[in-house]
C-alpha cells in the first residue's frame, strides 16, 4: 500500500488556487485511473485504486494547508505505513511554472503544509514539486500562492496534470525518471523534425540532414531584356510624332 497525498486547501473558494495543485493531480490521476469515489476519512478525502501493480490510497487532506500533517499522520498510522510509502504532491514557488520534480526527503523549505507533515510523520517521504513561479518579491507571496490560475496558465496546468496521470503507474513503481520523462513529453513535447514549410533543427532553427540534404542551388537569373531597336526616323519625323 501506498499513501498518495495531495495539498491544498477545502471549499470552492480555494479549489481553484495555485497552493491546490496538489489537490487537482490527485483528482487528475483518480479520475484517469478508475478510483473509488472519494469519501471522508483521516480528516480528509480518500479514493483507492490502483496503479500498475501497486495498490495506493490516495488523500486530499481536509484540515486546511497548516495542518495537513494531521491527516497524513492519522492515514499512516492506520495503515502501519512508514514515510517512506508517502509522496506529497504540492505546489512549489521555486520551479518555473509547469515544471515538475520528485524529491527524497530533506526541508520544508516554508512551505506549511510541509512543515505540517514534518512535525507529525519527520521528513523522509517522497515529494513532487509543481513548479508554479514565484510573484517576485517575498511579501506578494501570500496573495500569489492564494490566487486563482489565469486563463493564461491553463493550457500549461492541462499538460503538466495530464503528464503526471500519464507517470502515476511509474511513480507508485518507483521509477521517478520515468514519471518524470512522462511529464516533460506532455508539457514539452518533442518537435517534430521536417515537417513541411518550416525548418529543423534545434531551438534556432537548422538543415535538414541526409542524403537529400545539399547546399541550396542559386536562383536562376532572369532572362536577358531585348535590345531596343534603333530609331530610324528623321529630326522631321520625330518631332511631328511628338506633336501628333
């Protein structure tokens, strides 16, 4: 059995928030993954399913962000479970937005719901930090963590919540290179390399490599003009045509 746990905070008010994305890789992977529906327990919400071979308990702690170590403490006791079959899905100021990382014990870095889980099961769980960006400037913080994701950052939370459903099955494997391998190819997929019209290569561009591949042939010049042909008209002549 393992414990996947998520952070944020309950209610409609804050579902939507950037300190919930913990929240919504948990319902992401549920929904994918056929989950039992959630249901109350542990002073949170649970779902149990699978994941690959690996049976796993998945749990949206309802204590709020400060205390969330309340409810994991409770699951893992009851579940006999140690750390070290917990992975903490949470949002994390110092990755760039959609990007994710798996970590191995160490600190809290301020994060409360962290600092929560500290002080109830100690600090060697697994944790998936989900880059959300920083606001600039330490005293924004609060507002920023407690604010709603812009249209604007839709498109990249699909990708990186998606890829994270993609990589469950590794992760509860134990295989973070391949959970994460499978979040980079949703939220940076590979380009595609010649499609027509556009060049490829690298970020700056490229030739095409290959056997067809070849210096560019210069254009051909345009065709030589006609030689006027020689006016033979009289001083007369010429002059009556300009009048006439």
């Amino acid at each position: 059995m393992l414990l996947f746990t998520g952070l944020g905070n309950p209610g409609a008010k804050y579902a939507g928030n950037r300190h919930n994305i913990g929240f919504m890789a948990l319902d992401r992977i549920a929904e994918d993954h056929g989950f039992s529906p959630w249901r109350a327990k542990f002073q949170g919400e649970v779902a149990e399913g699978r994941l690959g071979s690996q049976k796993v308990l998945l749990l949206k702690p309802m204590t709020y962000m400060n205390n969330s170590g309340q409810s994991v403490g409770e699951a893992l006791r009851f579940w006999k479970l140690g750390p070290d079959a917990l992975t903490v899905f949470h949002d994390e100021l110092d990755l760039a937005p959609g990007k994710c990382r798996v970590k191995q014990g160490g600190g809290h870095a301020g994060h409360n719901g962290l600092r929560s889980i500290h002080q109830h099961v100690g600090a060697e769980y697994q944790r998936v930090r989900l880059g959300i960006g920083h606001p600039g400037h330490k005293d924004r913080v609060a507002g920023y963590v407690l604010a709603d994701f812009a249209k604007a950052e839709q498109d990249w939370l699909d990708d990186l919540l998606r890829g994270i459903s993609d990589g469950a099955a590794a992760l509860a494997a134990g295989d973070a290179g391949k959970f994460q391998n499978a979040v980079a190819l949703r939220v940076n997929p590979p380009r595609s390399s010649g499609g027509a019209g556009g060049p490829s290569g690298g970020p700056n561009g490229g030739t095409a490599k290959g056997p067809q591949a070849g210096p560019a042939k210069p254009p051909k010049p345009d065709a030589a003009p006609k030689q006027a042909t020689e006016d033979t008209r009289s001083p007369l002549e010429r002059l009556r045509d300009w009048f006439s």
